[in-house]
C-alpha cells in the first residue's frame, strides 16, 4: 500500500502564491503524469511529499499516515520509502557506475548490494558501464544511472521531476519501459513531472493538467482528451 495523500495544502515562497487549498489523492502503484506550465506547483509538489520542505499548512498522507502535518514534518525523508530523480541528476562525478547505484544501499552487507546493483545493471542494459565514471557516459546512459540508483532499493514511491526532458525520443521511451516493468514487478507509485503533454498521455496511468497551483483537469487519457475545459484544450492542443 503506498496511496499519496494532500489535504488542504497551502504553500507560498515569499510572496509567491504556489499552492492554496490543494487536495488530491494519487492512486497506489499507478503513474500519475503532472502537466502545465513552469511555476504551476508541480515541482513544490514532489518536494513536499518527499520531506523536502512543509507546507505553511495543509496535511500529506503516506499509507494512511500522515507524513507532514502543517509546517512540521513528521516522517523525515529517508524514511518514507521515497526514490526521487530530480532535473540535476546529482551524480557523483567521482565515483564508477556502480558506486553511485550502489549508494543508496550503504550500510547493507556487500554481497547483497553487489547482487542489487548487478541485477539492476542488467535490467535497465547498463551493465557494461559499471566501471565507468559519469563523464564518460552519453546523456541517455546517466539518466540510466540516475533512475537505477533511485530504484535499487526497491522504494514505494518514485517522483520524476523532468528528468527526461533533453533526452532523445527513442532513449526516452527505451527508458519509460524499464521504469514501467519494474513498477508492474514492484508495484511502486510513481508521480511523473513533464512539460511534454504527448509523453504525459503515453506514460500516465492519470493525468493531472495544473495551472497556477490549481487542477484544471484530472482523469485518463480519453478523459483528458475529452475535457471542455478551455485551458486544457488550449495547453495539450486538442
């Protein structure tokens, strides 16, 4: 069970409105895409249901349990079975492939962590790049590395934010599709951040259209696809 609640969420920065009053659920073990323009709240989202930051007010459930109550966040963020793959991807410049997959695991006995990071290596067709460094590998292959590295330890929630948007369209989909075996095999819920409103279509289970820190449109495809509303039709170009 990994369902993402938000009630009521309320969060400036500064004097910059960002969110105010939002509430939704995002369903357990599906992909939510999250599509609208910059500085719509899809971002401030991630970060707070991750941990990264509280709201001014408002409550985050995780499984029932409620991870953030108004500014004070009750379930740090290394414990709430998070994998996250920012736009930055943060590698660590110095370390081969394999150590920076296997960071995530640190504190785990070496055989098991070598096992995890070979099995993910080989799921996601990386594994002759495990003793490379970041700056020898080709965009595609670091956001490999960068999603395997938030995957190997098998986390309940995966949040995207954008990572895939200067990648090519073949290397972009070759990705999706691991992601999306992995998540059929661990059942992981996965929030997805994009500007690109065909790729959100293709890979959301849900679609979320998001304007100015409101939800102008929620549902399937089809029903995206079928909204009246202006904005919506306006910004996937129906």
């Amino acid at each position: 069970m990994n369902k993402i609640s938000l009630e009521h969420i309320t969060h400036r920065y500064g004097d910059n409105k960002v969110l105010e009053d939002f509430s939704f659920s995002f369903e357990e073990a599906k992909t939510t895409c999250m599509i609208g323009p910059s500085g719509c709240g899809k971002t401030t989202i991630l970060r707070l249901i991750s941990g990264l930051e509280a709201p001014l007010k408002g409550i985050i459930k995780i499984n029932e349990t409620v991870a953030t109550e108004n500014e004070n966040i009750l379930i740090p963020p290394h414990k709430r079975k998070i994998g996250f793959v920012f736009q930055d991807l943060a590698l660590w410049p110095h370390f081969t492939v394999f150590r920076n997959i296997a960071f995530g695991l640190k504190g785990r006995k070496t055989e098991k962590v070598s096992h995890q990071v070979t099995q993910i290596l080989n799921l996601f067709g990386i594994a002759d790049k495990a003793k490379k460094y970041p700056h020898q590998l080709s965009g595609g292959q670091k956001q490999m590395v960068a999603i395997a590295r938030s995957l190997v330890h098998q986390p309940e929630i995966f949040l995207m934010d954008e990572p895939l948007a200067n990648i090519d369209v073949k290397v972009k989909e070759n990705i999706l599709a691991h992601i999306k075996l992995l998540q059929q095999e661990f059942r992981f819920t996965m929030l997805y951040v994009t500007h690109d409103h065909q790729e959100a279509m293709q890979t959301g289970d849900k679609i979320l259209v998001m304007n100015e820190g409101v939800i102008e449109a929620a549902g399937t495809k089809k029903e995206i696809e079928n909204s009246s509303n202006h904005f919506v039709r306006s910004f996937i170009k129906l």
